[in-house]
C-alpha cells in the first residue's frame, strides 16, 4: 500500500516551491541551429518535386483517338424524363471496349518523375547548444501538509455510516450493516439477522388491519395511487355523461309538447276572430 498506490497512501515529504521561477537567463534547449552555417550557392529552394519525365515515350498500341469511356447505346431515355426541369438528357458512361485489350485510350501525356535537384528550404543543422543548462525544476521546499502513517491498514474503528439516498417513501430504516466483498457472506449474514427480526415482527404485529396493508403498498408504490384514482373517475365520468344525455331527452320531449300547446292557443284565437266577425256581419244588416 505504501509503494504501488496512486495517489501514494503518505504525501510527499518534499514539493516544489510554487514561488519559484525559472531564471530568464536559463537556456534549457538542447539543440541548437548552427549560427555560422550558410546556404550553398547551388541549393535552389524554388526547384519543384516533381518534373516530367522527357524520356518517356508513348507506349506502343496507345489508341489516342479513343476515348476511355463511351455512352451506353442500350440506354435509353426515360419515359417520365422532362428536359426542362431535368436538363437534356445523356446516356450514362461506360468503358470503352476498344480500350480493353490496349494500354491504354485517348490523350497521352509523359508522367511526372522525382526531380533529382529538389532540395526544399534550407535550413541551418543543429548543434549542441554550448549555453545548455538542461531542464529546469523549480527547487524543493518543506511539504507543509506532511504526514506518514506507517500502517495505513490498521483503521480506526467505525461508528457511523452515512447514507445518501432518494425515496419516495417514508419511515425507511437501516440497521445490519455489512461491509465486506463476498455476496455470500451478505446473504447468510442477512439470514440469520434480517429475515429472523422481519418474520418475528410479522408474527407480533396482530395490530395490522386492512387499512395498514393498504397504507404500507401506498407508502412502497406511490404509483398504485394514481391507478386506482383514473380507475374510479372513469365511471363516475360516464355516469354524468348518461345523466347530461337523459336530461337532453327530457328537455327535447318538453319542446314538442311547448309546441302544440302554442299551436292550440293560436287555433283557439283564430276561432273567436272569425266569430266575431261573423257576429258584426249579422248587426250591419239591421242597422242599414
């Protein structure tokens, strides 16, 4: 634990001194350029990479006068093409067969060699910088925060642990901690501890009522809640939609009824008009 732990279980017991600065006069570069190295009179830095090769020739059975690719004569013009939206119409490209046996098809041109002149820029070589200081560290000071604990296996006892968690639920208790890496262990170590505190307090609670049952599953699935809210509110729904609609039948059966009681009154008037106009029929007779 001492020697392979990263970071180490002790600090050091020195560090570098954060003050420290590295002088302005410190040269820490190895190399150097050579300050009294020249450029040679024949090196030519614009001579390019590549030039053509003037001693190539055209090899024999070139066929200049074909072309590599050649329009395909089975192709035909679409049905559904439009040259205005489309643009005119080309068959589509390919090899050409005069090609195939040939070294080759169409314009011939000399290939590029490397060009034995090439140098690129010049530049001075390195040397050995005679000012070389090597590389500098800052210097080291007292570590303040230095401690060693020759035995960082023997802890202290522990006396509390400290859970962070998130839950929904409440009144959740911890007891029976188990620290150790063999799932093994954790299980018989809950048997003979957990599981027989669990089914004596089941065995003692003679309390528990329906009611508790119901507010346990609620207090461990909140969930459960919202289901049975959406399972009752959908029949109460439908009932006040069968009630609106009876209601709606009520008051449309009233309308007919509204109706001929109107048409009644009405008839009930034009027969007391026509009587009384036959009535001043009768009387003016008399009076001429």
């Amino acid at each position: 634990m001492l020697a392979n732990c990263s970071p180490p279980v002790n600090p050091p017991n020195e560090i570098d001194d954060p003050k420290d600065k590295k002088p302005a006069d410190w040269d820490d570069r190895a190399k150097i350029p050579d300050p009294a190295a020249k450029k040679p009179d024949d090196w030519d830095e614009t001579a390019p990479e590549f030039i053509v090769d003037e001693a190539a020739v055209m090899p024999e059975g070139w066929l200049e006068n074909e072309p590599a690719l050649i329009p395909d004569a089975s192709s035909k013009k679409p049905d559904d093409w439009d040259d205005v939206t489309d643009g005119e119409w080309e068959a589509p490209k390919i090899e050409n067969p005069a090609c195939k046996d040939a070294p080759g098809c169409g314009k011939w041109s000399k290939p590029q060699i490397k060009n034995p002149k090439y140098k690129g820029k010049w530049s001075p070589p390195l040397i050995s910088n005679p000012a070389y200081k090597g590389e500098w560290h800052p210097k080291k000071i007292p570590n303040p925060d230095f401690y060693e604990d020759k035995e960082p296996y023997k802890m202290t006892p522990i006396r509390a642990l400290g859970l962070e968690l998130w839950s929904l639920s409440d009144q959740i208790a911890f007891d029976n901690f188990y620290i150790g890496t063999s799932k093994k262990g954790a299980d018989e170590f809950a048997a003979q501890t957990w599981a027989v505190k669990h089914s004596a307090e089941l065995a003692a609670d003679t309390s528990a009522s329906v009611l508790d049952a119901i507010k346990e599953v609620v207090s461990e699935k909140p969930w459960v809640v919202a289901l049975v809210t959406l399972a009752v509110m959908l029949p109460l729904e439908e009932e006040e939609e069968d009630a609106e609609g009876s209601a709606s039948e009520e008051n449309e059966e009233e309308k007919p009824a509204s109706k001929e009681a109107g048409d009644a009154e009405k008839e009930d008037e034009d027969a007391s008009e026509d009587d009384h106009e036959a009535e001043e029929e009768e009387v003016s007779p008399a009076h001429r």
